[in-house]
C-alpha cells in the first residue's frame, strides 16, 4: 500500500511539474505585419513617372487620380499599390494634411502579391 500511494505521490508531481512548464510562444498572423514609408501618390501620376517629391496634394484629389486608386512611392522607387481601404484612407488623408507636396506617410498592414492591405496609414 505504501509502494503504491508513493508511486501516485511521484506521478502527481510530475504531472504538476510538467503543467508548469512554459509553452513556447506561437507565431501569430501579425508576424507577417510589413511598415511601407514613402511618397503618397495615385497610381495615374505614377505610371507617367512624375516626381513623387514634386506630386502635389491637389493632383491627389483631383477625380482621376482619386479613381485610379493610391500607393507609396519607397525610397528605393518602388511603388506599392494601397488596397480598397488604404485607397480609402489616403484619400481621407490627403483631404485633411496641410502638406501641399512630399507626402510623406507610413502604412502597415499585410501584403497580399503586390498590393499593400492596408491596416493604418498616418
């Protein structure tokens, strides 16, 4: 009887001790989270190359450019295309800054192909 209520003891302790081990952290979606800095700029303006610095807010807001839809023009010259709510909130953004040329913002968001979809953009 002792045997056996000492092997229960260990077994019980162990199965407590194992309980109280950590769980290793796993990756969540949001790992795939990207940051894009850059030039705002409709996609019209950008494929007849205008200079995303010299790119006005005006040009930005005018209804082909806001139809054409937006994008960040990186550093390194690429142009990444903004989703349905990113061209929402560019739009929403260009309306309210008081910037009239270097449109300088940062989106988040994830990347889905070549489109940036879009969480915030400031």
């Amino acid at each position: 009887m002792k045997k056996t209520l000492l092997v229960i003891s260990a077994l019980a302790l162990a199965v407590c001790a194992f309980a109280a081990v950590p769980t290793p952290a796993v990756p969540t979606p949001d790992d795939k989270t990207v940051t894009v800095a850059g030039i705002l700029m409709d996609k019209s303006c950008s494929d007849m190359k205008m200079d995303a610095k010299g790119h006005d807010r005006e040009c930005g807001l005018m209804p082909d450019c806001v139809k054409s839809g937006y994008g960040i023009v990186t550093t390194d010259g690429k142009f990444v295309l903004l989703d349905a709510k990113g061209n929402k909130d560019a739009q929403a953004w260009l309306k309210a800054t008081k910037l009239k040329t270097n449109l300088q913002v940062t989106a988040t968001g994830t990347m889905d192909k070549d489109v940036l979809k879009v969480a915030t953009l400031k």
